[in-house]
C-alpha cells in the first residue's frame, strides 16, 4: 500500500516539474522596439510629368491636396517574443504594427499589420512563415471606365499576404534563402477590375567580402492573375494579368573605428511587368511594359545606448511603354514618373518583463 502511494506521488510531483518546466519556457520577456520616423516624398501621387504640368488644368487629380509632394510621419512597434521551445534553437514570434500618416492628404495615410514566426535550425538556417495585412492604401483619384463622363472615383484596395521562407549556409559566410509568397490584393467598388491574385517565387544569395562588409543578390520570378477579367462589366474586357521579375542587389558595411555610425549601406534594384493585353478591337496585338529602378542609400547610427537613427535616401523611377498602334498608346503619359523620398528613422530597445 505504501509502495503504490509513493509511485501516485512520484507521477504527481513530475506532472508538477513538468507543467512547471513548459511555464517557465513559455513566460520569457517580450521585446518591445518603438520607433518614429520623420520623412519626404517628392512626388507621393506617382504623378508622371505630364500631369503635373497639366494639374492646372485638371485640379481633381490632386483631391485636396496643394502640392505634388508631401511630409510623412511613421509610428512603428515591433514586439518579439522568444519562448524557450528547444534548448539548441531559438524560436521567435514577431508582431509588427505601423501606420504612416501624409501631411499633405489624409486619405494616403494607412496602416499595416504583419506577423512573422521564426525557427532556429542550426548556423543560417531558419524558416520563417510570414503573414502580412494591409487594411486599405489609396492610390490616386482615377476615372471610372465604366461609367460616362470625366468624374474622378476615390481608387484604392486592400491586400493580404502570406509566405514561406527556408535559408541555409553554402560555406563560410555565404546561405541562402529560397522564398514563395502569395498575395491577394483586391480594390474598391469602382475599381474592381484590377482585382489580382499574385504568387512569387526568390531566391536570395548572402555572403561577404569579410566579416564587416557583406553583399547580396536576389532574383524573383512572378505571375499576377487578374481575377475580374471578363467579368461582364465594360472595363473587364482587358485581361490585365501579368508577368513580374525582378533583381536587387544590396551591400552593406560596418566602419571600423567609427563609434557612433554602426553600419550604412547602398541597395540598387530593377523589376519589370509585361501585360499581354488582349486587343478590345480583336485584331491588334496590344501590350505594355513597365521598367521600375530603385536607388536607395542608408546609414544606422547609434545616438544612445537604446536609441539609434536609421537615415535613408531613396530615388524610385518608372519608365512604360506599349504598342504604338495598339489601344494603350497614352501608358506613357499616365504610368512614368520619378521620385525623392528621405526618412529619418529613430527607434528604441525597450524590454518589458511583463511575467514576473
């Protein structure tokens, strides 16, 4: 009797520890990094040069906003949360909230919401699942094809996002990262044909000339299919599917002897759509093409021990083209433009031990 009362306490005390164990892994501090940015856009309407010069002429494209360009602010919070799951890896779970804020029109201003969890497999070896959400991001005031007249509609649409990540190491500092990626980005009432479903495959190459100078290049390859086609409006008739790639190429690099700058860097990219448009008069073989450049440049410094300034530069062109003879001549004049932005962003390490 006494024998199968100490077996009965045994079980119990390791249900305890256990129980006791799972707790202590799971109640760990949450990391909390706020951060606030101030910045520029030279032309935060993607307006192309020839809107601009006949903005005078035609007020409505702007709504109510004075000037092409506008000032931005950004309010930002990242939480991280790394429950002890394995003694040998390290598990993350991140929230990221943010909502910008255009001073010149408050209809830009959005907000956007992302969740990643991340899982430590061994040296550059991580996969990573990711959603992202974003409520609603306007683009522009646009005519509405299918109604008569010159009347500008409000366009803008939400997205959700959702991908998978797996890198792993090669030799010495270089790994790889092959990731895909599903997008579903669906508009408003007026502007429902340009509903799309997007997937996108990349593949991402990491390494370093030496431990504080570090490069990369990565290619991605997409299609984006244009759900509301042929749907029985009249602005459905155009199929507006599309073919996406794209390459960037990143460097980046930590100053020795420099306290204050922790590291700064330069990133180019290029990324190219090709829509086969099919012709409304049936007997044109009607296209257009999109060529988008990227430049940008940033530096990190350290003001405090918990406080650090990002500051960014980025020049963002688009060039387009489209069959001469075909329906869609004036892309050129609507889809260019070209653009400034700079963004001064400080951000602060907070740790909260909100379980103890």
């Amino acid at each position: 009797m006494n024998f199968k009362i100490l077996i009965q306490l045994f079980i119990v005390c390791v249900s305890i520890l256990s129980a006791q164990s799972i707790k202590n892994r799971l109640l760990v501090p949450l990391y909390v990094y706020p951060s606030v940015s101030f910045g520029y856009d030279s032309n935060y309407l993607k307006l192309s040069s020839g809107e601009m010069d006949n903005a005078g002429l035609n007020l409505s494209i702007l709504g109510d906003s004075q000037t092409f360009d506008s000032d931005i602010s950004r309010i930002k919070m990242k939480f991280l949360y790394s429950p002890v799951l394995s003694d040998r890896y390290e598990t993350n779970i991140n929230v990221i909230l943010s909502h910008l804020i255009f001073g010149q029109l408050k209809e830009k201003s959005y907000s956007h919401y992302s969740m990643i969890f991340e899982q430590h497999l061994g040296p550059y070896n991580w996969i990573k699942i990711g959603y992202k959400y974003l409520p609603k991001y306007f683009i522009r005031y646009y005519g509405d094809r299918d109604f008569i007249g010159e009347n500008r509609y409000s366009c803008n649409f939400s997205s959700e996002e959702i991908y998978i990540s797996y890198s792993f190491p090669i030799t010495g500092l270089s790994w790889i990262r092959l990731k895909t990626s599903g997008r579903n980005e669906f508009y408003n009432s007026h502007f429902t044909e340009f509903d799309q479903q997007k997937l996108t495959g990349q593949i991402e190459f990491y390494s370093g000339f030496s431990k504080r100078t570090k490069y990369s290049v990565s290619l991605s390859h997409g299609r984006s299919r244009n759900t509301n086609y042929n749907s029985g409006l009249i602005s459905t008739v155009v199929d507006r599917s599309y073919i996406l790639d794209k390459m960037t190429l990143g460097l980046t690099h930590r100053p020795h002897g420099v306290p204050l700058m922790q590291k700064f860097g330069v990133s180019l990219s290029a990324e190219q759509r090709l829509y086969d448009l099919g012709s409304e008069v049936g007997h044109l073989d009607d296209w257009k093409f999109y060529l988008e450049s990227n430049v940008s440049i940033w530096s990190q410094i350290q003001v405090h021990d918990d406080i650090s300034l990002k500051i960014s530069y980025q020049y963002r062109n688009r060039d387009a083209d489209s069959n001469s003879l075909g329906e869609y001549y004036w892309v050129e004049e609507v889809k260019d433009f070209s653009k400034h932005v700079v963004w001064f962003d400080f951000s602060y390490d907070l740790v909260l031990d909100l379980f103890y």
